[in-house]
C-alpha cells in the first residue's frame, strides 16, 4: 500500500449530534467512532490534547490493526463507558449498584468467552499499541486465567514460542523446582 | 518463531500475564524459555508481582484435632477457597510465630531456639544462625522469645526477624531489662539490643504486630501502640485513635490494611475499622463501621485477622469468617465439624502468597 501512515485529506464531517472520528485500519476497514470511545485509546487521545497544537483531523490511520480487532475494541470501551456512567447514576444505592456490577461481569464473562486463543492475542497488541489501560488489564488477566495450571507444552504452544534449553538444562530447572510441575490439568 | 522475531509479545506484556499467575505456575512457566526464565527472577518483575499480591489476602489456621496431637495447616483465601497447606518442606514440627510479606517465621517445636524463614509457597527456607552463643540451659532459661516479629521490606527484599523478652537471672526477678535480638537478613547476623524495663512491655499482645513504614507495630493492653523502628532500634510509643478505649466490652486488635496501620475495635453492636491514614502526624481516620447484627451469636468469640480495603477475614472458635466490604456481606470459608483442641483463631496468621526470596 501506498500510504504514508496518517491520512492527510480532511473530510468535510457533517456535524452530527455526536462528534466522531474515523479510523482507518490497516486491511482497509473504516470506522466512524464517537470521540467519547476514541479518546479511550490513549495514543489518540495524546494528539488530541496536545497542548498548544489544534489536531483537527477527523480522519486516522491506525498502522497496527487490523478491522476485526478494532471492531472489538470499540465494542468493549463503548460498553465500558456505558458502564461507567450507569456506576455512576447508582451511586449511593446498593441495590443498584450491584446490578451494574453484574451486568457488567456478565458482558465481560461473555465477551472474552468468544475469544479464540489467537484473537485474544491479536487482541492484546491491539490494545497495547493503541494504550488502553483498563481493556489491557482485563485481556492481560484473561490469559493468565486461561494458562493457569496448563502443561509448559500447552503454554508453549499458545504463544508459539520455540523451547531454547537444551534437555539438561531443562531437567535441571524442573529439578529445582519439581512440586510446581505436580497436578497440571490435561492438555 | 514467528515472523515477529523475538515472540509474539512486548516482555512488559509477557510480564504482567506471569505476574498474574499463581506461584505454583509462575514456576512452571521458567522452563517455557530461556527469555521468560530470565524475567521471571528479574527484580523488577519480583516487586511488580508482590504488589499485585497485596490485593489477594489470605488466611494461615493451624487446625489441631481433639482426637490426635497433629495438627495441620489449611489457607484460607477469598478467591479459591480452603486449601491444605504444608510445611514439610523444612523437615522439621514447626510452630508459626511471624507471617510479613509471603514470608514466614517459624521455630523448631522439638529443638528450642532453632528458627526457620521461609516462603510456604515458592519452598524457599532459611535456618536462622543461633540467636545466642550459649545453649539454653537451666542457668540462662530465658527459654522462648516472649514476642516474635517478622519484617519484610518489599522494595529492598530483606528482612528482619525480632526477638524480644526479658532478661531473668535463674531464679530471680526481671532485672529490669528488656532485650531485643534482631536477625538482619543481609549480614546473616544477629544483633542485640537492650531497652529498660517499661510498663508497657509487659502488656503487649503477641500475635498482633504489624509491619509497615519500615517498623514493627505491637498492640499493649493500654491505649498505646508500642512502635519498634528497625532503622535506629528504637522503641517509642503511638497513641490509638482517640475515640477508641477498652472497657465496657470493647475489644481492639491491630492489623495492617492495604499497607496502612489499622486498628480494628469490635463492641457487641459494631465493628469500627480504623486506619492510620498519616502515619507521619498519626492522623486516624473512622473508614467503616460494620453492624455486627447478622453475627451477634459469633460476637463474644469473633477475632479478625487480616484485612484489606475491600474484605476483612475473622476467625472463632470453630470458623473462619470473611466479610466483604462493598458488599456488605458476610460469608463462612471454613467450619471445624469435629471438636478442635483449640480455637481457630488461637493460631491464625494473615498471610499472601508472593515471591519474596528468603536467601
């Protein structure tokens, strides 16, 4: 592709009730997201609120992702937000807090559920380029949860990693510590 | 490999996914390759995953049957429940007598005077040197440490081990001294140092001291906190929060919470959590009030023994108890069904797994 990383035309954005941004991934996909949800992505939002610099693009290339992955991304950080606000009209009620606290465990529960192992990890870069802190944090404990107690093959298979020990050496770190390796669940 | 070269992650990703895991498969993990052994035994990685610890808290409880003298451990965690817990690992009967950090002193039940550190959950331990050069005999019967305590520091990984009673000559009265030996983790020595005798001391409470700012915090039975600074071996003293007395059925105990000092006071109606907020002008402050009207039958025999901002563990006789703060809810971990020889909270320690090293 010819593209020299940020699209420099300027669209001319018709002023919608809310503010949206486009993003452009790097298969091609174009999304029109409220800046609210945009502004989640750290890396945007540092171009943003620069000071002394007015950054009026409306339209970004992001270089490192791909459409699925973002459609996911905005999926969760709008939901988040949502969230968010709901917490915040509970406060003070127990009741109604708690529900929001469920409601929001359910959609989490569910929405890393459907998660191949592969796009949990396309996923993770993802959020990690575009600074996400909290999304991060919940994909980073998705992962431990799911190698937690796995077999070293099985973890070495999920991140596609070669082993570099020789066989010695690798007997002798199991050696070092052998009750870690006891009561591993089956591959 | 992959087309990414050096793996499919950033090394801070891989970092905080292993700082994530449980201790048992942290270890594992050292043999996936040689990079994720290397950042497994960084120092920077050790911190980052005792701080995440910090928010798991749990329980250690010593359960003796009535029907046998052995007794054994069990852990009790909000997370995963009730797990057996063992230290065979130090080929010795040990008694718990400290708990700071991860990490755990223990003295020897059939040789007096032998202590171990250790870290229950990465199986590291340390046999202390002798504390004194002179074996226990009948004409230096100092016998046991009356209090034992155990400082952890996460930043710099040493610690220290207190011991601390008083000096009796065979068949006489205190001589009016009280001695601390202190174990220093670095210099593998210890060393000793003498304080005059303080009304105080002879009203502290064992098994409540609490390491934070760098010093040892014990509860007396007055109104005062007994502090012992580890920098300079100096004891000074530190006022509970002024609305907080025993009397009229109060009882106070002293925990740590989320790094502070706390002070836990339980009348028959209510438990009240306070926290030194500002530990440099010993600023308390009132952070929750809990009724204890679900709980009134447990009330005369409820003890708590680790905290943190969102939940409190307690123990009785026979249970142990968490109580979830946001929530507001209490919840049973863990019943005795038979008679135990002792109440539970007799030998109950706040504990978290990390992966402080004891060498």
């Amino acid at each position: 592709m010819a593209d020299d990383g940020v699209n420099t035309k300027v669209e001319a954005v018709s002023k919608a009730t809310t503010e949206t941004i486009e993003l452009r991934t790097e298969d091609g996909g174009v999304f029109d997201v409220d800046k609210p949800v945009a502004m989640e992505f750290l890396i945007l939002k540092s171009f943003y609120e620069d000071e002394g610099r007015v950054f009026d693009k409306t339209s970004i290339r992001l270089p490192n992702v791909k459409q699925l992955e973002l459609s996911k991304v905005i999926e969760y950080c709008t939901r988040a937000l949502e969230f968010g606000a709901k917490s915040a009209a509970a406060a003070g009620d127990k009741d109604a807090e708690r529900m929001v606290r469920q409601e929001r465990e359910g959609f989490e529960a569910e929405f890393v559920d459907e998660l191949s192992n592969e796009m949990l990890k396309e996923l993770i870069l993802a959020v990690n380029f575009l600074d996400i802190k909290e999304m991060l944090d919940f994909l980073i404990r998705s992962v431990a949860n799911r190698i937690r107690n796995r077999s070293v093959a099985y973890v070495r298979q999920f991140f596609d990693i070669e082993n570099d020990f020789t066989p010695q050496e690798e007997d002798q770190i199991h050696q070092e510590n052998a009750w870690a390796f006891e009561g591993v669940d089956a591959d | 490999m992959n087309s990414r070269g050096d793996g499919f992650f950033p090394d801070e990703v891989i970092l905080q996914i292993l700082a994530r895991l449980p201790v048992k498969s942290l270890f594992m993990c050292k043999t996936v390759c040689k990079l994720w052994y290397r950042l497994s035994a960084d120092k920077y990685f050790v911190q980052l995953y005792n701080d995440l610890s910090v928010k798991n808290l749990m329980v250690l409880v010593e359960v003796s049957e009535a029907s046998d003298s052995k007794s054994r451990l069990i852990c009790v965690d909000n997370l995963s429940g009730v797990s057996e817990f063992s230290l065979d690992f130090l080929k010795d009967r040990v008694k718990i007598r400290a708990s700071c950090n991860g990490l755990l002193c223990c003295s020897s039940i059939p040789d007096k005077g032998v202590y171990y550190v250790c870290n229950p959950m990465t199986r590291e331990f340390r046999l202390l040197p002798r504390s004194r050069e002179r074996p226990v005999t009948r004409f230096y019967p100092d016998g046991e440490a009356t209090l034992v305590g155990l400082a952890c520091c996460s930043s710099s990984q040493k610690f220290n081990v207190v011991l601390a009673g008083y000096h009796r000559s065979f068949g006489h009265r205190s001589d009016g001294t009280f001695i601390c030996l202190v174990f220093d983790s670095e210099l593998n020595r210890w060393r000793k140092f003498v304080s005059f005798q303080d009304d105080h001391f002879t009203h502290m409470k064992r098994n409540q001291v609490v390491f934070v700012n760098g010093s040892l915090h014990w509860l007396t039975g007055s109104s005062c906190i007994l502090v012992l600074d580890l920098h300079y071996d100096i004891w000074r003293k530190m006022s509970l929060p002024g609305e907080v007395s025993y009397g009229s059925g109060n009882r106070i105990y002293l925990l740590e919470s989320d790094g502070c000092l706390s002070v836990i006071q339980i009348s028959d109606a209510w438990l009240n959590i306070w926290v030194l907020k500002d530990y440099e002008r010993e600023e308390w402050h009132l952070a929750d009030r809990v009724s204890l009207r679900c709980v009134r039958g447990l009330v005369p025999g409820i003890f708590p023994i680790s905290q943190t901002g969102e939940y409190v563990f307690l123990a009785t006789h026979k249970q142990v108890l968490v109580y979830q703060r946001k929530k507001r809810v209490w919840k049973v971990m863990y019943s005795v069904n038979n008679s135990s020889a002792l109440p539970l909270w007799f030998s109950a320690h706040a504990f978290r797994s990390t992966i402080f090293s004891c060498y």
